[in-house]
C-alpha cells in the first residue's frame, strides 16, 4: 500500500499532493521500463481481471490495461487522493470502465471482496506491509488458481547527480542517502528484501525474477529534472537533522527553483537505479 515513504511506492514533510506528484513523475520519466516488466510477465494468456496492491496514482495500472486490452483493474490503496488522481487519468484516457478503484489497507484483519483476479500486481508497495508474509498468503488464496502474483520492488531509491557534483560538496547525493538509512531501517525493515523465499513459503511456484537496470539521461526528458527536485525535496525532509550545515545549505542551493544552482539547470542529471521483478504463480 502506499504509505508514508520516500519514493512512490506507494511522506516525509511533503504532504499528499508532493507525494502524488513524484509517483507521476516516476510512472513518466519509468514508462519504457515498466513496460518492460509488464511484457516479460510469463503469463499463457492475457489476464481478464487484475488487482493492483497498493496502486499509488496508477503507473501499474495504466501500464497493465495498456498491455492487456480485455483487462480490468480493481486499484486499491491507502490514500484517497492517490485514487481520485487514478480516477481523473482513467477518464481522460476514456478508461473508466476498465478500473474500479477500492480504498482499502490490507495490513488489516478484513480485507475488501476483490474477487478472484488473475493476476495480482504489487509495485513498491510490498515492503511497506507490516506483515508481508500475511498479505502473500491472502493474496495467494485470492488469486485463481493458476494465477500469478507480480511483486516489483526497487533497489534503492533513484539517483539524479554525477558522484562529483555538486562541485562545492561533491558526493552530496550519496550523503543525503545514507542519512535517511535509518528512516529505512526503522520503518520499512522488508525494503531490499529477497522476496522469492517469502513467496515459495506462502504455497507460491516461482516462475522466475527479472533485475531491470534503469539509466536514462536527463537530456531524454525534461521531465527527468522535475523528478530529481521533487526527490530530492521529500529526501530534505527526511535527512535534515542528519545532514552537516554545509550538505544542506549545498541542498538547499539545488532545490531553489530561481537560483543559478538549481538543479532543474544541471545538464549532467540521470536516472540510476534498479528494479526487480518476481513471478509466482498460484500453482
């Protein structure tokens, strides 16, 4: 589900509408990958009902009703607006029809009747279950049998800046990171987890991973250079007790939109990161 986090998803000092504009960003800037995941998928037949665990705004929705045209998605997440934002892009793109949204958090004993899908979706949104090893066994027994559960996670959160930059405190990014570890740790102790184990527990048939390498450079998009101000924003958040006076005024430089320092200036941003996929089908 979507929670509070860093990234998608599925907020530290940033508020809904921050958080619903980075997993924007991110289902934009990630498109060709994630398209990528959806078509890798080893499934025998197109899917006639999907549900999507912890949907955020919809980056694996519309991806998934864009790779399998007879489908239906049922959304479901924590957070209202995060639905109605999905609800106002299913209208647009004349989608309606095909998605049922459901506000639910499936940490919860009782969960809402989302019938019996054929495939179940979880991007980002795994690692932030209080018990994940419970949600897999109700997702198990939910899905047809047959079924595949998709868990797509990410390896870390994305870096935008070369190692050398900023050039008055280079390495910043890195700091910035390794000052919000402890947030990770307390709050998200699943986050990096190897999850075929916990799947093959649950009664699941692994029928494969797949590690997508993501390195988009930022001349491919602007796009790429609001995602880095709106990542780096929330990562502020989180690290400015941690950070040294010096990291943050260097901080604080990138994030002001009107100075020459800004990141949306930098010609030398790029998207790094990693995103893992496991298959497991209800055999």
């Amino acid at each position: 589900m979507t929670r509070t986090h860093l990234h998608t998803g599925h907020d530290h000092k940033q508020g809904a509408g921050g958080q619903e504009e980075i997993l924007d960003l991110d289902a934009e800037v990630l498109a060709e990958h994630l398209a990528a995941i959806t078509e890798w998928l080893p499934l025998t037949a197109g899917p006639r009902h999907i549900v999507d665990v912890g949907c955020g705004t919809g980056a694996g929705t519309f991806a998934l009703l864009e790779r399998f045209p007879e489908a239906h998605v049922t959304a479901v997440d924590t957070a209202p607006g995060h639905l109605q934002r999905l609800q106002e892009k299913a209208c647009a793109r004349d989608m309606s029809d095909r998605v049922h949204v459901v506000q639910a958090d499936l940490d919860d004993a009782d969960w809402p009747d989302l019938g019996t899908p054929d495939l179940v979706w979880a991007s980002a949104s795994m690692h932030h279950m209080a018990d994940p090893e419970r949600v897999i066994r109700n997702v198990h027994d939910l899905l047809a049998p047959g079924g595949l559960f998709a868990v797509v996670e990410l390896a870390g959160f994305p870096r935008f800046l070369p190692a050398g930059a900023p050039e008055d405190r280079p390495g910043l990014e890195e700091r910035c990171h390794a000052a919000t570890g402890h947030l990770h740790a307390e709050h998200m102790p699943h986050r990096g987890a190897d999850w075929g184990p916990m799947l093959t527990g649950a009664g699941f048939a692994l029928d494969g991973t797949r590690t997508i390498t993501v390195h988009i450079e930022g001349s491919r998009s602007e796009a790429i250079g609001r995602y880095a101000l709106s990542a780096l924003r929330r990562i502020r958040g989180a690290a400015v007790q941690a950070l040294s006076p010096e990291d943050l005024a260097a901080l604080d430089r990138l994030l002001d939109t009107g100075s020459p320092h800004s990141i949306l200036r930098r010609g030398d941003l790029a998207v790094r990161t990693e995103r893992t996929v496991w298959a497991a089908r209800r055999t």
